[in-house]
C-alpha cells in the first residue's frame, strides 16, 4: 500500500497484504516451510549479520506471520511488531530486552491472574521481580519505581473486571523516570484504544483473543512504539551497548527506531524460540479483517446487557466501564473513545454459590477460560482464571469470588438478556 493516510477499516483488510508475486494470490499465502534458500553465500552471510533483510528460517522470521506483524503494527500505529506463540510469551518477549537479574518492573493490580503468577512467580526464576501497584494511586505508582525499575506494566482494559487505566497519567510518570511504559491492549485491540497515543511506549496483546475472534489459534504480538531513547541511559544495555553475538553491533544506533523490533526477532525469537505458526497467523489474519465490525457489535451489545443487569434485583453491582454509575465512565471518551468494550464482570446476590448455578443454567453462555470470541463466554474468575491467587490478590484484581466475568459476544442481545435472565432464576431460587 501507498503512505496514504488510510482509515482504519481499509487498514485492517490491506496493510502488510501484497498479492502474491509468484501466482497472484489475492490472499496472503501460508508459507508452511521451515527454512529459505538463499541466493548465494554472501547473501546468507548478509542475512545472518542483519546487513540485509530476509528470510533465513521460521523460528525468526515467516512470510505469512511478517505480513500479520506490519497488519498489527499499522492498526496500532508503532513502528514494527514482532508476533510469537502465544499472549503470555508476549510479555516475556517484551520484558526480554529490558531486563537482567535484580531488576523489577512495576505492575497494575487489575491484571489477568495468569499475568499475576508469571509476574510474581516465574520471573523470579530469571532473578526479576515484580511490584504490584493499583494504578489508581499514581503517587503510589511513582513511589515504587527505583533505580532497578526497567518498565511499568498494566492493561488498557483490564481483565476480568473492564476497569480502565488512565495511560495518559501513567505515562507521564514513566517518561519522567526514563522507563518504558509497556501496555496490554487486548482486551480494548486498537480499534477501540491506541496506547501509543497516550505515551505507551510498547504494546502487547494475545491475538489469541480480539483479533482472531473465533476461539481457534493462539498467538501473541508486542508492537514498538518506535519513539523510546534506549539510549538515553545505561538502564538498557541489550538496545545500546556492543552485542557480542553479533560482533560488537549496537541495536539502537544501528537500527534506530526499529531497535526492539530487530532484537526481540535476531535474540529473542532465535533463543527463546516462542515462535507463531504461519497458519495461526493466516487465521488472525481473516479475523482481522472483520475487527471494527466485531468491536461495534460486542460494545452495543455489552452495554445492552450491562444495563440490564444492573437493574436487575438479583445482582448486586455490574463493573463495566461503559456505565455510568462506573467510576472510570469518565476515562471511556479520552481512552477508549470508541467504547469501553466486551468484558466486564457482576455479582450475583448469594455469593460464590449462586455464581456456580448462575454459570452452569446458562445455554447460550460458553463456560470457558477465554474471551474476545465472537459466542459469548462465562467464567467464575475466582476458581479458574485466578484461582492462584489469595482473595486479597483475587479482590485487588477484579476477580472476587461473588464476581462472574463475562466476555459479550455478537449474538442477538435480547437472546443472551433471556439466557441470563433463566440461569439468573434458578441461581437465586
């Protein structure tokens, strides 16, 4: 495509997308092949020296996950994007270049309880440490950050409860103490957030979600911004000193902008290894092209349904942004102007009890660990999704054990009020 300014709609069907120069396929081709011919030896040196760029083997690199990664870089509005196998090892990816023993990052209480234990957990293992702050309290926020802090972490839509983060006031504190400001926009996808635009630096997501919005491949993206100083100071030495596997090169004075993209793909893909699939890949791709017209409908549906709830005697209160009793209804317009999203959760009158009848009346309901799928989809956060975590952790996170998340899918909204409304009666009988 051209350096026209495109909308988002043509962008989510073209960008990245050539025909194909050997048969003219109008559909980006899944390349399944594992390794690439080169034209001759100094090719495959210059490839292998990152003098040139290429193919050289699909653990780095793939004709058909490089045109998902320009797709998402471009809807985004970063500079490149490095794809991989799945939404977690996204935030290893983005962490890898930041990170070595003893530093910590600062993350956001409401997170995935998945993200809690890996950030509590197993980046222990790799001698990094996590400190978890509620976003909230931005003078808290600030107080954690020390002089081993290498990146500040947080959802722009934050799953199970839908709250959202005020990034234009956390980014300020990032750009302040010269870290990072990595954002997970899955839940929101760039149609409905552009974290870049309020001050992220990095973005992640799990295509697994949103993206593909069909339930059928997993995958994971970080997105560079493309506008952080990594040389600015000595807190990231993988962006701007000599690396020695690569006889002396420095990433970001070589490849400027494109520095994180170009390391996570030449180090971290070549020796981490969480590579995406090509066919995962050809299937966020379809599912792409459909992302506006799927956002609108799970956003006019989960307010539909939102507000049924809330009026509804049986439950006790509806966490969804996109209501104005929320108290980040006033963040919808400046973060998500679009909508607050599918994914929220309620608390049904009767306690974790009547949560387990509620979830297993249900009929059009998918009782499932996922969300962003085009079906609608149920889950109990407190005995699943963050089943790990202690309640004080589950309550800081928006995953109380009275608490039903709910990821509103694009059915026939009066149908999923009706699913509701008979799970809800034998739940509270």
């Amino acid at each position: 495509m051209s350096d026209k300014n495109y909308g988002f709609d043509t962008l989510q069907v073209h960008a990245g997308a050539r025909p194909d120069p050997t048969t003219g396929a109008r559909n980006t081709p899944i390349y399944q092949t594992t390794a690439y011919v080169f034209r001759d030896a100094d090719h495959a040196a210059a490839l292998f020296n990152l003098q040139e760029v290429g193919y050289i083997y699909s653990r780095l690199t793939n004709p058909t996950v490089s045109v998902l990664q320009e797709r998402i870089a471009t809807l985004e509005g970063g500079v490149g994007a490095v794809c991989c196998s799945s939404g977690h090892a996204a935030q290893i990816m983005s962490l890898f270049p930041l990170m070595s023993p003893g530093k910590n990052i600062i993350a956001s209480t409401r997170l995935y309880g998945g993200t809690v234990t890996q950030f509590s957990q197993t980046i222990k293992r790799f001698g990094w440490s996590a400190t978890f702050v509620d976003f909230d309290d931005t003078e808290a926020v600030k107080a954690a950050i020390d002089d081993d802090t290498r990146a500040v972490f947080c959802e722009s839509i934050a799953n199970p409860g839908g709250y959202i983060t005020d990034l234009d006031a956390i980014s300020a504190i990032t750009k302040a103490a010269g870290i990072p400001l990595i954002v997970d926009n899955t839940s929101a996808t760039p149609y409905l957030c552009r974290p870049f635009e309020h001050g992220a630096d990095l973005v992640v997501h799990s295509t697994t979600k949103y993206l593909t919005g069909n339930g059928t491949v997993m995958g994971g993206c970080v997105v560079d911004s493309g506008t952080f100083d990594w040389s600015a100071s000595d807190k990231f030495p993988s962006l701007s000193q000599p690396e020695t596997a690569y006889h002396g090169l420095k990433f970001h004075e070589t490849f400027g902008p494109l520095a994180f993209t170009f390391h996570s793909i030449a180090i971290g893909l070549r020796d981490l290894g969480m590579t995406m699939n090509p066919q995962a890949a050809h299937y966020t791709l379809m599912g792409i092209e459909t992302l506006s017209l799927r956002m609108q409908r799970h956003v006019e549906n989960a307010v539909t349904v939102a507000k049924w709830l809330e009026a509804d005697p049986r439950i006790d209160y509806v966490t969804y942004a996109g209501l104005e009793s929320s108290p980040y209804f006033g963040r919808v317009e400046k973060i998500c102007p679009r909508g607050a999203g599918g994914l929220f959760t309620f608390a049904v009158k009767g306690g974790y009890d009547a949560c387990v009848k509620l979830i297993d009346s249900l009929e059009i309901f998918s009782h499932v660990a996922n969300l962003g799928d085009t079906r609608s989809l149920v889950i109990h956060t407190a005995s699943t999704t963050h089943r790990q975590l202690n309640e004080d952790q589950q309550r800081a996170a928006g995953a109380a054990p009275e608490l039903v998340r709910v990821s509103i899918g694009i059915e026939d909204a009066a149908d999923l009020i009706a699913d509701l409304d008979q799970a809800l009666a034998k739940a509270t009988a």
